[in-house]
C-alpha cells in the first residue's frame, strides 16, 4: 500500500566527499571523523569513519534518504570520536534552495562546498558534497490520485493513474473504433 509519506517527499542522494582543515579547540583534526547529515531530528544518517585522512578526511559516502516537500534545509555535522565520546568539529546547514529550483534541474548532480562553522559559531574547516534530488516513482500515480483520477486496485481506490494522450478526432459523435 502507498504511504501518506511517499507521496509527500522525494529522495535525496547525498554524496559526503571530503573535508578540509578540520579542527577542534584550534588543533588539527587527528583522527577518526565522520559526518551526520540530518533532516529532521528523526531523519538522519551517518557516513563511515575515516580513520586516516586526519584534518583532511575522505569520506566519499553515497547516503540516500527520504526528503519532505516541506524541507527547507539539510544539516550537515562534522563529529570526531573521541575517548570521551563524540565532539562536534563543524556545522553546515544547506539551505534546498542551493540545488532545487535553481538554473539547472534538480535531478542534476551537483558539487557543493560549505564553510563549516565550530560549535562556538567560529568558522572550521570545509566540507565537500555532491547532491541529486530523484523524484518519486510515483509521482504521476500520487498526482492522479490527488486529482481524484486514480483507477481502483485491489479495493483501493488511491492507487495506480490511467496514462496516454486523448485522441480527438474533431467528431465526438464518431467512434474511434470503427
């Protein structure tokens, strides 16, 4: 069955590629960085931790998550483990309009760097990553149904879309199957 969700949002496909001069309490990034990208407080995901790339880490993690019609922006933290647990190296926060709406379509895959700003607000190190917005597979079947156009399926009446192009042949009187 169709979710209320599916029909609201799109998928994002969020690729974290890289960090530059990350540092926390101004002493360079050593080890063990990763990356929280969050939509909401319950829509998040975290990439892999680099456990070489120091201040200069490498993630290049391909994340793919739900996106709400409703969002404005994604969060993007950088986090390091350390022995006490993990420590917020940056933030980011991309507002949508940096990728959809824009001059080219939002399918598109786009590179976008970000400043990273440090828990105290002071700016931390860059953050590389790469964007796609895909529509919904069922974006005509949700339009359709929305319209009220929908063709019953199994007793539901929300799901699946008549699709084609009316032909008129300047008769309606006539039939078309002749």
């Amino acid at each position: 069955m169709e979710s209320k969700s599916s029909t609201s949002s799109r998928t994002l496909e969020i690729t974290i590629l890289s960090g530059e001069d990350l540092k926390i309490d101004n002493k360079s990034v050593k080890k063990n960085a990763f990356v929280m990208v969050s939509i909401d407080s319950y829509n998040f995901k975290t990439t892999k931790t680099d456990a070489e790339g120091g201040s200069y880490p490498t993630w290049n993690d391909k994340l793919v998550m739900d996106l709400p019609m409703q969002t404005r922006f994604i969060n993007l933290e950088v986090k390091c483990k350390v022995s006490g647990g993990d420590k917020s190296v940056g933030f980011a926060r991309i507002p949508l309009t940096d990728f959809i709406g824009g001059y080219s379509p939002e399918t598109c895959l786009q590179f976008l760097s970000y400043r990273l700003r440090d828990p105290k607000g002071l700016k931390n190190g860059i953050i590389n990553v790469s964007v796609r917005v895909k529509a919904p597979l069922n974006a005509c079947s949700s339009q359709a149904s929305r319209m009220g156009l929908g063709i019953p399926i199994d007793g539901r009446a929300d799901f699946g879309a008549v699709t084609g192009i009316p032909i008129w042949n300047g008769y309606p009187s006539k039939s078309l199957y002749r």
